[in-house]
C-alpha cells in the first residue's frame, strides 16, 4: 500500500544572529530578535536521509509542500543541504547537520512556526 501524502501549509517566522562583522549597536540586535517572516527562501524537507522536497518560502515566509503522511521530516535550510563551504571543522559540520526545525506530518495543519536562524559555521565556498 503506497503511503498516503498531502499538502502542508506553513508560514516560517524568525529571529535571527547578527553574521556580519564589529559588534552592533543594541537596536540592531534588538530589531534581531523579533520574529520575521522568512521571505524567498528554500527549504528541503528530508525523510531518512532519502527522500528530500524543496520548496521555497513567499514574500510572507509562506511555503506549501506535499509530503507523505504520519512521518517526520528535518527541514533544512537549502544553504546547509547545497553546501560548498571550504571547511571540514567539526564547528562546520555541526552546524551543516543541525535541521532548522522538525516537522511531524502526522496530521495535515496551517501553522506558524518561529525558528532561530544561526550564522554558518563554515568558511568561504570551494573555488
């Protein structure tokens, strides 16, 4: 019997690090911390290892995206998964194996969801 899928609507909210250089002022880090929505960014959505869906996000932080049913996927940044940094540190690879947020596609839902998107840990790209 082939697993059953359906659509997932989702809106991806987040805070984020401050990646850039010196040390900002206070309301930089302050405007930081409020939650945003993510705006055209990918996601790939992996199940085992395996499987991988990628959708990216509207204008709103909205994504809608088919997957199968009652299993849990670990959604990554499209940044971590198409990685080509030139660093093999265990920092990197850490930061590279770390899912931006679990997804339970037990039941189909419309949800918000607010994550904490971290700096990478990675050097520059390979040339």
């Amino acid at each position: 019997m082939a697993q059953k899928s359906k659509v997932f609507s989702l809106r991806i909210m987040a805070t984020r690090d401050y990646c850039q250089g010196a040390r900002p002022n206070q309301k930089i880090l302050d405007e930081l911390a409020i939650a945003k929505p993510v705006q055209n960014q990918e996601f790939v959505f992996i199940l085992n290892d395996t499987e991988k869906v990628s959708c990216v996000t509207n204008e709103a932080g909205e994504l809608r995206v088919k997957l199968k049913t009652g299993l849990n996927y670990k959604v990554f940044r499209a940044e971590k998964v198409k990685n080509t940094a030139s660093s093999d540190s265990a920092q990197c690879s850490a930061w590279l194996s770390t899912p931006d947020f679990e997804l339970n596609s037990a039941k189909p839902f419309k949800k918000t969801l607010t994550i904490h998107l971290t700096c990478s840990k990675c050097g520059p790209p390979k040339q």
